[in-house]
C-alpha cells in the first residue's frame, strides 16, 4: 500500500509540475511588443528596415519565436548582409544588422557585394559611379575579380574600367573610357 500511495504522490507530483511549468511558459511567452534595430548603416534608412521587418514579427510571442528562422527570412532582405537577432527581457527583440557594401552594378537590376553575391536593391538608389558589370547567373565573383584584374593593370595608364561583359561562353567585352 505505500508504494502505491509514494507512485501516486510521484505522479501528483509530476502533474502539479507540469502544469505549473505550463503557466509559467504562458506567464514568459508575451507577444513581441518592442524591436530595437543596431548596426551602421549607410545606405538603407530605419524606415525602410521597420517595413521589411514588421511583417516578420508580426503575432510573433518572444518564447515561441524560431530566432533561426526570422534570422534567415531577415537576411532575405535585399541590403542586408548579416542578421543577428536576440531576445531582450520581458517581450523584445533586438536585430544586430549589417548592410551590403555595393561594389558594382549587376545585370543592370541588381549589385554585387566585394565577394561578388548579387543581391536586390530597389527601393534604394544606389550609389553612383559603380562600375557596369554582367555575366551568366552565377558569375559574379569571377566577372568581380577579372574586373579587379582589369583595374590594376590599367592603372598606370590612368584607364578607367567602368564596365565588363562575361558572354556565356566566356568571352569578355570591356569598353575602356
């Protein structure tokens, strides 16, 4: 009889913590009610940031939130780079972004980062005096470094290199001005 009184009070006992774990997982898990952006940014306003992120923490509760998952959707977006994101006590989020440095224009609708990672930039006007690059899908880094080549080589006779075509079938077209 006491064993089955000390299995009854076992379970009691793991019920009554179960539940209480419960209400205190509920207690813990608010709804998102602030979002704090940090990082240098340059080219990008907050503006522009808050209505692409919004919609990533909308309905969001900061225990149940997949920190992974809103990071990844965060780097999707066109000018960011990298995307930390970490949860502040009692309901917020705080995203620790880093922004694309543009280096060259890319197929005439996107820019290239310095490892030649094509990435979207509308709304956001890009900086002027980029050079025109283009190539094949996938081509990026490799028309980046021949344009880097291209650079240094020209360099002593004051040439400028302000665009470059990689044709599919790997052939180069470079007007020099």
């Amino acid at each position: 009889m006491a064993r089955r009184s000390s299995l009854i009070g076992l379970l009691l006992l793991a019920l009554l913590l179960g539940a209480g774990g419960r209400a205190l997982w509920l207690w813990l898990d608010r709804p998102i009610e602030r979002v704090s952006i940090r990082g240098e940014l340059h080219h990008v306003s907050a503006d522009y940031l808050r209505d692409r992120l919004a919609p990533l923490v909308q309905g969001q509760s900061w225990l149940s939130v997949d920190i992974d998952a809103m990071r990844e959707q965060a780097r999707k977006i066109g000018w960011l780079n990298e995307v930390r994101l970490h949860r502040e006590w009692p309901n917020a989020l705080r995203f620790e972004l880093e922004e694309q440095v543009p280096v060259a224009r890319w197929n005439d609708d996107r820019l290239l980062n310095a490892q030649g990672e094509p990435f979207d930039f509308a709304p956001v006007t890009p900086p002027e005096g980029l050079p025109d690059l283009s190539g094949p899908e996938g081509s990026g880094a490799e028309v980046l470094a021949y344009h880097d080549q291209l650079v240094s080589r020209f360099a002593d006779q004051q040439l400028d290199v302000r665009q470059l075509r990689l044709e599919p079938r790997g052939g180069l077209a470079l007007p020099i001005g």
